[in-house]
C-alpha cells in the first residue's frame, strides 16, 4: 500500500511540476496557510512595537513621519483582509483528496490558493519594510485645525497682514485684537488660525478656545487636552492641579500658537498650565476682546483695533450679500440700496444681517419701507433684535453695576447720530441728572464722570476723538456708533417693550412736539434741530427728567402750561434757539431742575420764575445774557457759564456772584483791559474752562 501511495505521489507531484505555479497553489495550499498564519503573528508583533516607539515620540513634540503612518495603515487594512481570507480554511483544506494533491472542486481550490499565495507574498513585504532607522521628526508645518470662512469677506487684508507681520516677529509674544461687536475681530482671528496651515515658521501646533463672557478655566483646558491628544475619559477624571501639569508638561517642549477668542477679562496662563510666551521659546499667545483694559491686563499694550469698514468696502460687502439680481431689478433700487448700506455704517454685522434681510426685496416701496424702519425705529427691522442687539448687548452686559456706567451710556443716545459729542457738555449733563454726585467738589465729580467715559471708550462703545475748534483749538470729543446707538435706545425703551420711555426725534422736521399716548411713563425726550415754532402742549409727565430741545430754530414761545407738570424734570436744553427771547412765570414750578442751558437764545434779562429754581446747580447763559441780576437768589448755583456775553459791564451782577457760595466755575469773556481789571475785583473764585477763551481782548 506504502508502494502504491508513493507511486501515485510521484505521479503526482510529476504532473504539477507539468502544469506549473498553477497547481502549485492547489499542491501546496496546507503549506502556504501555515507560512501566513506564523508571518501574520510576526507583522502584529511589529505593528505594536513600532506604535509604541511612534506614541513615545509624539509624547515628546515629535510628529510621525509619513511613511510610518502609511505602513500602520496597510498593517491595519491586511489584518482584516488576512482574517476574512483565513475564515474559510478549514472547508478548502477538507476539499483536497489524494494527501492534498487533488481536489474536488478544481476551479475553486485554484482561486483560493492563488489569494493565499499572494496574501502571503504581501505579508511578508510588509513584515521586510517595517523597519525604521526612526519613526518622527520635528514637525515644520503647524498642526492646525482648518476654520470655515464666509464667502463674502471684504475689507480686511490690510489689517490681516498687519496683524500677521506683527505676529510672525520674534519681538511678539502676545497680540490683542480688540474693537466693537460685530466687526469681525472673530473672522481676522479665524484667518490668521487657517495661515498657519501653510506657514513653514516651525509651529508644532495651533490650538483654538473660544473663551466668552463667562470664562471658566476647565473649560479651556479640556479643550487644549483635546487638541494635545489626551483621551478624553482619562482625562475627566483628573484634578484641575493634575490638569495644569499635565497640560504644561506636554507644551512646554513645544513651539506652540493658542488663539483665545472673545475674551472679557484677563485669562491668567499659569492657572491654566500653559507655558508663557518668550521670544526664546518662540511661542505664541493671541486673543479677541472688546475690551482695551484687557489687553493691558494681558501684558499687551499696543493691541491692534479692528475697525468698521470704509463706506466703499462697506457698499462692497452689502452688494454682494444683496446680489445683483435685486440691485438691478428696478433702475431706483441700487440708489435706495446705498442709503441702507450707509445706514449700517461700516459694522460687518449689521451689513451681513440687513443685507440677507433685503436679498430679495426688489420693489421701490419695500426698499422706502426699510429706510423709513431704521430711520424712525430700527429696533423694529427684521434681524435687529434676534441677531444684532444681543451681539452687541454683551458689551453693555459687561459694564459694571456699582457705577452709573450703564445710565451713562444709554444717555449718549440723546444724541444725533454720527455726532461729536463733547465730553465736558456730557459730563455737565451726568452731573446734572445725579449720575454723578457733586457735592463733594465739581472736580472729583468730573475725574469720575471722565473715568467713565474712558470706561465706556474701553469697551468699545464709545470712540474718542479730537475735533477742531475755534482759533483751531482740538475739543476732546467722543462718538457712538448709530447702530450702537440704537442698541442703546432698545434698552432705554425697556428692551422695546415700552417705546415711550425714551422718546428721541431728532432732526425729523417736527413742527411741534409729537403726541404721545401716555405721557406718565415718558422719561426722557430728545427733539434736537426740528422746526417746532410754538409749545403750548400741557402734558402731565411725572417721570420725566430729560427735556432736550436745542437747535429749533423757529421756537419763539413756551406757554407757561407747558412747565406745569414735570416734577420730576431735572435737565432742560433750550440751547441755540436764537428767536426765543423769553421764558414763562411757570418755569418755576419745575422744583427739581438742576441743569439749565440757555446759550444762544434771545434772552438777555434773567426770567423773574427762573430765580426761583433752588436746585439749579448748571446755568449756561453764553452768547445771550446782558445782565445778570439777581443771580444771588440761585443759592445751589455751581457752575455759571457767562462766555461772549457782557455782564462784566453789570457791575451789581458781578457782585452778586460774592453771594453764590457754592459756586465753583465761572466762565467768562475779557473783551477790554477794563473788563479784565473789573474781574479781577471780584473776590469769588473763578476758572477759565478750554472753551471760554478766557483772557483773549476782542
């Protein structure tokens, strides 16, 4: 039997050296399944070595190489490949007859060993080029998390590659991006983030946080263990002492750039564990925030401003949001389109809001309709409320409780838009409505009202700027931004829900004050340069405490009813009304008025009811009043602004001002050597503002 097997072996073993490779992998299928079961154990062995050395060096700053990485990956594919071939061994081995020689099925037994052959001539390259003289190197590309961008980005290269210069110089360790809500502090920060995908300056990694207004220190550090690479679970369970050395231990051997969005307050490093930037180290540290004071809390003392939009980028970023299907859809509507546009003034936010909003209004009338909404009430246009306001509420959100800071602002929309307002008159006004407390002297109480300008100024909700005067004298100024503006006039009006609590039309063409429904709840009312002629309303206005009604040019009489309800009213503005050349009895009656202005009017005698305010602490009677007698009887009197007007010549009103004992400012023209030797007579303190001009001889 022996004989004849081994007869029928040769026979055999004579036919497939007859045929070939091709019956080579029927012959030798039980051989070969051995030889990738063994070589397979060998190349998983490999695979975890070579791992292990890759995450060593990843621990260290180092980044794998790439053809590291694509070998790990083929071990991966050829696992799962080997596995499902292996799974039908046993059948194919049980298919083979005569000592494996022979089979049942030829065709099958034939395409199953030849994929048994090939797996197996490929196991064993990958088993040869697994070896390494090293697995990583030092990354020279930062590893970066690409951030998507809008489409429609304008206006910002200039201060993008500014931004940019200033942080690839080895001199900067730390950069703030600071400006209002809106402008696009976010996406400049999102662009210098992408750069850094194709910049080759050695950045090892690039890490992103969005910080906000409520900052939470383990907030950000999850979310820079995260991008270092520390599982997640482990890392839950750390204390926040474990966190901070973990994190510090892992960047500080590497060059790193972290990028914290929108920051509302200093956001100390060591608390968090992130090494400090140094020009030796080579790191990087750069934030967003509405806030100069921050950037100064953060050791940045010259932050970049972003600022809104030029009118010619603005026009280009609203046509584009717009499309030119509605610009050209009727010959009017690209000239209404520009007025919506300059309406936003410059604010990216706004552009992008309004612009989405009137994409497809391609009528004249819905165009008017929008103007006359963000002309009149632009609280009430689509978008503002929901998307607008509440990004731009989080600056107002910010300011302190125990200052007057936020009453400050909202009194800043009193004004026109687009307005220079100047800080002295603003602090008057503060003074005046007892945001501010003067009794313990006009200069403390003016160091902190400007405090608060700069406060406000701070927080980018305000600008400053210098405006020139007369003899080309600068007067420090400040401005709010009109949709800041209306921001502000929402949350006057109880954030819209009481759209008579502060009434403001200004310059609307008013010929007399406007009606309203329930004057008890008004508080404020601004009717600044209208046409109103006559005033004989006689509203009952309890609450109110704001009357500003300069620049009517055509006012000539207030009736006496007028005055008769307003308890309550504590500043009244009737400023460069230049043909109101009186004032009634009833002005008496207004018991509670600390702040008169009457400079510019027709008045030149003081009115017999006006002697009788008691709490009038402000009177402005420049380029107007000839005498002034009976000043005495105004005994809380602080500040007397008497510029370009002759009263010097009174000589009994100029001794009246003996009387005044709290009186601290006097301002007032010298128009001869006379007028200065009658001046200096007068035993009261006086002091010349920037304004008077004090000391000139006209």
């Amino acid at each position: 039997m022996s004989f004849f097997s081994c007869e029928i072996g040769q026979l055999l073993n004579h036919v497939c050296s007859c045929f070939g490779s091709e019956v080579n992998y029927i012959c030798n299928l039980g051989k070969n399944l051995d030889a990738l079961d063994k070589a397979m154990k060998v190349l998983r062995a490999r695979r975890a070595d070579v791992l292990t050395d890759v995450q060593r060096k990843e621990s260290e700053g180092l980044q794998r190489l790439n053809e590291v990485q694509e070998w790990l990956t083929s071990v991966e594919d050829i696992q799962n490949k080997v596995y499902e071939l292996l799974l039908p061994s046993t059948d194919e081995l049980d298919r083979l007859c005569l000592c494996g020689l022979c089979t049942k099925h030829l065709a099958k037994s034939h395409i199953y060993g030849k994929s048994v052959f090939e797996m197996l001539e490929e196991v064993e390259d990958l088993k040869s080029g697994g070896v390494f003289e090293r697995v990583a190197r030092r990354p020279t590309v930062a590893v970066v998390v690409e951030r998507p961008l809008q489409s429609n980005i304008v206006g910002q290269e200039d201060i993008f590659e500014k931004a940019w210069n200033h942080l690839m110089d080895k001199g900067t360790e730390k950069m703030g991006l600071y400006g209002m809500g809106g402008v696009g502090k976010t996406t400049l920060l999102e662009r210098i983030n992408n750069k850094f995908k194709f910049a080759n300056d050695g950045f090892e990694i690039v890490i992103w946080v969005v910080v906000s207004s409520n900052l939470l220190i383990e907030k950000i550090q999850d979310e820079i263990a995260e991008k270092l690479g520390f599982p997640r679970e482990e890392w839950k369970k750390k204390e926040k002492t474990e966190k901070v050395t973990d994190i510090h231990t892992r960047l500080k051997n590497k060059k790193f750039v972290l990028l914290l969005d929108d920051i509302w307050e200093e956001v100390d490093l060591k608390e968090i564990g992130v090494p400090s930037p140094t020009r030796e180290n080579g790191c990087k540290v750069v934030f967003t925030t509405r806030s100069t004071d921050v950037c100064g809390q953060m050791g940045v003392d010259d932050p970049m401003e972003v600022k809104c939009l030029e009118s010619d980028e603005a026009w280009d970023l609203f046509r584009e949001i717009v499309g030119r299907i509605t610009l050209e859809s009727h010959p009017e509507i690209l000239e209404l389109a520009c007025e919506v546009a300059r309406k936003c003034r410059g604010l990216p936010l706004a552009l992008n809001i309004i612009g989405k909003n009137m994409a497809c209004k391609r009528t004249v009338q819905e165009w008017d309709e929008a103007i006359d909404t963000l002309a009149s009430s632009a609280a009430d246009f689509r978008g503002m409320k929901d998307h607008i306001f509440p990004i731009l509420k989080y600056s107002y959100d910010g300011l302190r409780e125990d200052l007057p800071v936020k009453s400050c602002f909202q009194y800043c929309a009193l004004f026109p838009e687009d307005f220079s307002i100047k800080k002295e008159k603003l602090v008057d006004y503060w003074i005046g409505e007892r945001f501010i407390d003067e009794k313990q002297g006009l200069k403390r109480a003016k160091n902190k009202a400007h405090g608060i300008i700069g406060t406000l100024v701070q927080a980018c909700l305000l600008t400053e700027e210098n405006k020139a005067h007369r003899f080309l004298e600068k007067t420090s100024c400040v401005k709010m931004h009109d949709v800041v503006r209306e921001m502000a006039l929402w949350i006057a009006n109880d954030f819209g829900k009481n759209k008579e609590r502060c009434i403001v039309q200004i310059g609307v063409g008013l010929r007399e004050v406007p009606k309203v429904k329930n004057w008890r709840l008004v508080r404020r009312m601004s009717l600044i340069n209208n046409e109103i002629e006559n005033v004989s309303d006689t509203p009952e206005c309890p609450e109110l405490t704001t009357l500003l009604f300069q620049k009517n040019l055509m006012m000539k009489n207030i009736s006496g009813e007028f005055f008769k309800s307003m308890p309550s009213l504590v500043v009244l503005d009737l400023s460069y009304n230049g043909l109101l050349n009186g004032l009634p009895e009833e002005i008496s009656e207004l018991v509670s008025l600390r702040y008169l202005h009457l400079s510019l009017t027709g008045i030149r005698r003081l009115p017999g009811g006006l002697l009788k305010l008691k709490k009038l602490i402000y009177l402005n009677l420049e380029r107007t009043i000839e005498s002034i007698s009976g000043i005495s009887k105004l005994s809380s009197l602080r500040t007397l602004r008497l510029v370009d007007s002759r009263v010097l010549q009174d000589l009994n009103g100029m001794k009246e001002l003996e009387l005044l004992e709290h009186l601290e400012v006097v301002t007032v023209s010298i128009w001869s050597i006379l007028d200065a030797d009658q001046l200096f007579k007068c035993s009261f303190c006086y002091q010349t503002s920037s304004e008077c001009y004090s000391g000139a001889i006209y």
